[in-house]
C-alpha cells in the first residue's frame, strides 16, 4: 500500500513501552528490552522497511533489489559475487535477485571480458529510468525518517552505523 500524496507516514514506534491496543490497558513494563539497543534498532528497521516498501510499492522494487540497483549503477562492471559481498547478501539470494531483475530488463549481466567465469553487471536503459525514479521516491521515505528523528539526529545515526 503507498501512501497517497500528503499522507503522513506512521510513527516511529520508538517508545519506552508498548503501546496499548485495544481500549485503556496498562503500559507492558519491556524490563531489560528497555536498556538494548538491538531491540531499539530492530523496532526501527522495521518501521523504516515498513515505510520504504510502502514508498517503492508503485514502481515495484524491494529494498534489497533497490540496493542492487544502486550499487549497480554506480560501479558498472561490478561482478556479481562482489555485489554480494559489498551488500551483504549470499550468493546463492543474489543470483535469484538479479534473475529477477534481468527477467524485468533492468539489468544485464555479461560475460567478464578479463575472466570469463565472472558476470558483470550493468543497468539497462529501462534499469537507468527506474533506479531514477527509485532514487526520486527513496528520498521522500529519507525525507521523513529525518523529519521523524530531527536532522541532526538522523545524520548522527548514519554516522555511528556505517562504521558497522
């Protein structure tokens, strides 16, 4: 489902308890939960694929093939175990994932001119309009995880996590 134009995105559910469901309940004590940032990470990164599958619905692109997509397109000739490395991803997932994004002519994989057991990888020009668009529509979801969070924040938090 994609949020209509002016919609506003749901919450973070960053809380210090659970939120009540139904009618007046009392707050669920998170006991240890309240001091592990696994938990707290976890809790974002689902609202932030909740919200980002949501962004990308309309043109039907995953968050994992628009990283693909993106890493892609600024390494052309990329191999594919080099793609899975660099984002994290087993071989064995990346290839269904770029079969799909071959069957959808949005990438082309080549034979490696240097190593002829390698594939490299290139956008297609359907793959350049799309990942424009892609690009266009993750930057509004970026938009309102900065606004969620104060810019400051947000920049904070991408700072402390690259570095994993």
């Amino acid at each position: 489902m994609a949020l209509t134009k002016g919609a506003a995105a749901p919450a973070l559910p960053l809380r210090r308890t659970a939120p009540a469901r139904r009618g007046p309940r009392a707050a669920i004590d998170l006991d240890v939960l309240d001091g592990h940032l696994g938990y707290f990470v976890r809790r974002l990164q689902v609202w932030v694929f909740q919200d980002f599958i949501r962004t990308l619905a309309p043109i039907d692109v995953s968050p994992a093939q628009f990283s693909a997509l993106v890493v892609i397109g600024a390494n052309r000739g990329l191999s594919q175990a080099d793609l899975a490395l660099t984002l994290g991803i087993e071989r064995a997932r990346m290839a269904r994932l770029l079969q799909g994004l071959e069957e959808r002519g949005l990438i082309k994989r080549l034979q490696s001119s240097a190593d002829g057991r390698r594939n490299t990888l290139q956008l297609s020009p359907a793959g350049r309009t799309t990942l424009a668009r892609a690009k266009a529509l993750a930057a509004q979801h970026e938009s309102r995880l900065a606004a969620k969070l104060g810019a400051g924040r947000h920049q904070a938090l991408i700072e402390v996590l690259r570095d994993f």
